[in-house]
C-alpha cells in the first residue's frame, strides 16, 4: 500500500510505501523492495502475538533510525487493512527508537508518540550560506543522530534555499534541516529537509526532523504546541506538541495505491 502522509488529498504531503509481513524478509530483501519503490521511506510492519508490531523504515539506499511520515502511514495502512482496531492504540516496536504509539483521533488525525531529541553543539559547516545558494546568514543549531538543523532568519531564505547537493550530502550522515519562523500567521515555523547522502534530494514532508524541530523552536518561542509547515514542493502541515521528553506528531494520510508484492 502506498499513502500520502500528513495530507488530507492525494498527491501531496510525503508519500511512503507499507509492506505487510508474512514472514521473515532478510535485510537485503527489505532495501531491495524498497529501491524498487524508490519512495523516501518503505516501512515493514511485522505482526507479533501479543499484539503489537515490529516496524522497519528503509530509503532507496539504507535503513533509518526513526521515520515519521512513514509510521504514519504504517498506522493508516493497518486500520485500512482491518489488522488493528480503528479505535485502539497501536503499539510499534522499533530497533533504534523504542516504542512508538499510533492513535487516531475524532479529527481524523492520526497522533504519534515520538521520542524528542535536543540537538547537540557542532559547527557550522563552511561556505554555508554559498552552499545553500542564500544571502541571508546562516545558524547551526546542532546535530542528532538523524539529522544537523540550520536556521535562516526568515521564511523567504528557506524558500529560496537551492543548496548544492554535493557538498551538503557531507556535512551529516543523514539529512540536514533548514528552518525559520513562519512568516503566515496561525503557523509557528517552516522548514526543508535535504537528504542526498540517503538517497532522498529533498524529502516532502519529515516528522522524524520535528522531533528536534520542537524542542529547538520551543525554547525560542516559549511555547510547546505548534503548527509547522514543510515548504516542499508537495508541501504538508503537522501539529506538533512537546511532552517532556516526547513529541506527539499529528498528521492525516491518504491511500493511492494497493497492490500485492510478487516475489
């Protein structure tokens, strides 16, 4: 199954490949049907007995520590398969981040419980802002394990952020952020999330990326509930809301694609 993570229509939002498990797929298996879809992420869902699910998320070119867009679309893509109960709470066990819930709520949403991560001090990288092909001056904010975030002063530099791929794919082993306040009122902040060095130019709309996204700007802000815009192409919207040391991530999802893997 195929569904366009935090987007209410098709064709917007991040899309990302489901694939339900029957039986043991190895890891070459895995990253193979994933470079078939080359979607930004294929997750693989394994039912356990107890009731929960064992949840994976591969790129074209690797495994992942942690995905958003495509655990949400793992939640939706079992209420519409009936192999959860619509109005349960669905329990992801995950190798490198714990566990992870998925509920849907009476808007439709589906809400996610993520783990937060504060961004540790590292440098900026050179040339930054001839790197990212914008005039105004560039932050770095930190790096995780997922990702290095980059603040620009203003909504229109991340617009106009056209980065050289090449150079960037080298400054972090996953992705890198760029962010900035909104500048549309009812919107908190905005930001891109380039990717190269995954297999992912530009990645639509990214929830693992929010989970340090939160704590940055809620520290700037002095507020802990926002709502955040990715400002790709395809675009997508998410509520996001700081708990402690968790960060609850709401989106909707739209399935455009059913079929059945023949191997």
């Amino acid at each position: 199954m195929v569904i366009d993570a935090f987007s209410m229509r098709p064709f917007r939002g991040n899309p990302a490949a489901v694939v339900l498990m029957t039986g043991d797929l190895s890891d070459e298996i895995c990253q193979s049907i994933a470079a078939e879809f080359n979607l930004g992420a294929t997750a693989f869902i394994q039912p356990f007995a107890d009731g929960q699910f064992g949840l994976r998320w591969f790129t074209p070119t690797r495994e992942i520590l942690l995905c958003g867009h495509a655990s949400l679309a793992s939640a939706h893509a079992l209420w519409q398969w009936s192999a959860a109960p619509k109005d349960g709470l669905i329990r992801f066990v995950t190798r490198h981040s714990g566990e992870l819930t998925c509920q849907r709520m009476n808007d439709g949403t589906i809400a996610m419980d993520f783990p937060a991560t504060k961004p540790e001090a590292t440098p900026l990288p050179p040339m930054a802002s001839d790197v990212l092909a914008v005039s105004g001056p560039v932050t770095c904010a930190g790096k995780t394990a997922m990702n290095l975030m980059l603040v620009l002063p203003d909504e229109m530099q991340v617009r106009a952020c056209n980065p050289n791929l090449g150079i960037l794919a080298g400054w972090h082993q996953t992705g890198v952020i760029v962010t900035a306040p909104a500048l549309t009122p009812g919107i908190d902040f905005v930001s891109r999330f380039f990717a190269p060095q995954s297999g992912i130019p530009e990645d639509p709309v990214t929830g693992s990326a929010h989970c340090v996204l939160a704590v940055y700007w809620a520290d700037r802000l002095g507020k802990s509930t926002f709502i955040a815009n990715q400002l790709s192409t395809r675009g997508g919207q998410l509520a996001v809301h700081l708990l402690g040391d968790r960060v609850e991530l709401r989106g909707h999802g739209t399935t455009t694609m059913v079929g059945k893997l023949v191997m």
